[in-house]
C-alpha cells in the first residue's frame, strides 16, 4: 500500500490531489492468493482525513470515487 500526493498546476491556488493505492478491494499476492485491502485501505483514508481536516489553512476536502477521475 501507498500514498500519493500531487499539486494540481493546472488549478488554481494550492490544490492538491492525495491517493491510496490500491484502489482494488483486493490484490493477488504471488500466483494464487488474493488479499483483500478494503478495511487496511478505509484506516489509512479515516487517519488522513482527520490529519487533513484539522489542518486550518486545508479549506476544501474532497474524497473522489475512482469512477470520477
């Protein structure tokens, strides 16, 4: 699992894009187990939106579903 985080240049002001991956409810680990990532993936997500929106100067927070990217 990882953490991605962006600056959106084409916006305007300091916008910028964070992402969990991966973004599939579950992976394969080597040739034939799958793992499922949906409840290790919403800890992350929970943690960083409380880190995010006790930021003061963080004035919008949006959480995208994949379909709208």
């Amino acid at each position: 699992m990882f953490i991605g985080c962006g600056n959106q240049l084409e916006a305007k002001g300091n916008q910028f894009l964070v992402f969990i991956d991966p973004s599939k409810p579950q992976v394969r680990r080597g040739l034939f187990k799958k793992v499922r990532t949906v409840e290790a993936v919403e800890r992350v997500a929970d943690a960083l939106d409380k880190i995010l929106r006790s930021h003061p100067e963080i004035k919008e927070l949006r959480w995208w579903d994949e379909k709208e990217v």
